[in-house]
C-alpha cells in the first residue's frame, strides 16, 4: 500500500482539526465504533465501589492519571500521615497524547488506559492508597466537553455514596480543557448541593507551564477564597519525585519541583469563570453548559 503524500497528509490533518469542533459528531462516532456508549461501555473505565462502611475523609476527582501527583502530592501525603482515607477519581482514561481516541485504534486506547491506570495505582501505592480506592470514570482524554451530564451522572453518584468529608479538584485555570471540564461540573454539583467543604488546586496555566516551582492561581484575586501556597519538605520533594517516575510513559519525572497550591473554591461565578479562562470559546461552550444545566435542574 502507497503512503500518503504529504498534500494529502496535509489536507487530512485539516479535516480533523475542522471536526474537532463538532462535538456532536465526535461523540456519535466515538458512541459507532462502541467506544464510549456510557456507562457500561467505555474505555478504561474502573469503577467498582466497594460496600463497606468505611468513611471517606478525602476525595480527589483528577482529570487524568498523574493530576493527582503533580497537584496535590504533599498534601496527600500529610493526609495519609494524619490517618485520612483518601479515594482517587480520574474522569479520563489518559488516552490522548498526539491524538483523541475517537479516531485511533481501540486495542492502543485501551491499552494505554490500562498503562495509565496501573501506573497511578502503583505510585499512589508509596503513600499506601490502595487500588480499590482508585476509580476512573473512562472518558476520553481531551474530550470531557462532549460529556458533561454523563460525567456528572458519576460524580453526584460517587459523592452520594462517598460521602466524603473534604473534596479536591483543579481550578478552573486555562490549562488543559479537561481540568477546567472537571472542575466545571464539581464545582456546580457542590453548589446544587450545599456541599461547601470543596478545595481545589493549581497546576498549570498560561503563565505558569508545568513544573513552575512557585506555582501560583491564574486568578488569585478575582475567585478567590482562603488559598495557600504548601511549602514542601525535601522528605516530600523526594516522595513527589519518585511517584512520578512511576507515571513512565508521560515523562513527568522532570517536573518534580513542581510547587503546590489550594484555596477554598468558589462555586458561586461558575460560567464566568469557565468563559473567561477556558480554552474552548464561549461560543462553543455556551450550547453545551446550557444543556448541561437543563440536565440537572
């Protein structure tokens, strides 16, 4: 078989960069190949709830495997030396790198979902949470936007049944479409429900690229609570290093100096909030969040 030349290469690319905004679409041929017919179809997804009474002091809803360490690994630590059971949510399967799973081979999404998953659960494992303590939801990577009640769906189920003391999640920031995605509809779930016990933490945005060691919130004056910024030990430097080693295929060992930061989350100027530092526009996002809210009022 011929390669492709490069104007067709060329042409090709430009196709799926002008599809890439038709989310409707994108969701129909994800839900055709059966790849993600939610919620008993979707890549990776690991979300066996365990029936025993134990509490749950802490729940983390990441984005992606790894969200976890970069934002929140010394936090998470001295919660676990306070003898807090933490559970870990990842709403993605971590599938995208290059490209969306939608148009890439289903046996290499699923596997690198798997690779993703056990590689979070085995750095987690250095602070002893144990892998029936860690779920993901299975959406795709980078496409989080196409699924907004269903992934809603999830986390007011998960909370319900967690019933967690204390819940972390990204800003809203400007960094990664599925951070913002996520905090989006966690932070609109805790307002419907009253649930005011809500932190949530920077990672990257803009300004401030991965591995920023004095990170600090995009917006710190204008949706702000209580924030802090967390001093890291060396003890925790070198923890935060190893776990991330442990997360091999995205290589993010060399952002170790990553600084950590939380504040109190504002739940109250939600679509302003997303509207002004998401990277999706406002003309895209403003069909979807209306559907969205139609779905859970």
């Amino acid at each position: 078989m011929q390669l492709l030349n490069p104007v067709v290469r060329k042409f090709l690319r430009k196709v799926k960069q002008y599809l890439l905004k038709f989310d409707s679409f994108i969701k129909m041929v994800e839900y055709c190949r059966g790849l993600y017919r939610y919620p008993h179809k979707m890549i990776g997804r690991e979300l066996v709830i365990c029936t025993s009474d134990e509490e749950t002091d802490v729940l983390v809803l990441a984005a992606h495997p790894d969200d976890d360490v970069l934002g929140l690994c010394s936090t998470l630590y001295r919660h676990r030396m306070n003898g807090d059971r933490i559970k870990i949510v990842f709403v993605t399967n971590g599938t995208a790198g290059k490209g969306e799973s939608w148009h890439l081979k289903t046996k290499h999404s699923r596997n690198k979902a798997n690779v993703r998953y056990m590689e979070a659960v085995s750095a987690l494992s250095q602070i002893n949470i144990k892998e029936d303590t860690i779920f993901c939801l299975g959406f795709p990577d980078g496409g989080t936007q196409r699924y907004l009640q269903e992934i809603s769906m999830d986390i007011m189920m998960l909370m319900e049944k967690l019933n967690p003391k204390r819940v972390y999640v990204h800003c809203i920031e400007g960094g990664h479409v599925d951070h913002d995605i996520t905090s989006f509809i966690v932070k609109s779930i805790c307002n419907k429900t009253g649930y005011v016990n809500l932190y949530e933490w920077a990672e990257y945005n803009p300004s401030q690229p991965i591995g920023t060691r004095n990170i600090q919130f995009f917006n710190p004056n204008k949706y702000s609570m209580e924030q802090s910024k967390v001093e890291i030990t060396e003890q925790e430097r070198v923890l935060k290093r190893k776990m991330l080693a442990l997360h091999k295929s995205q290589d993010v060992e060399q952002y170790y100096m990553q600084g950590e930061a939380i504040r109190k989350a504002d739940s109250t100027k939600l679509e302003e909030e997303l509207y002004e530092y998401c990277e999706l526009s406002k003309r895209r996002l403003t069909p979807l969040v209306a559907k969205y809210y139609k779905s859970i009022s």
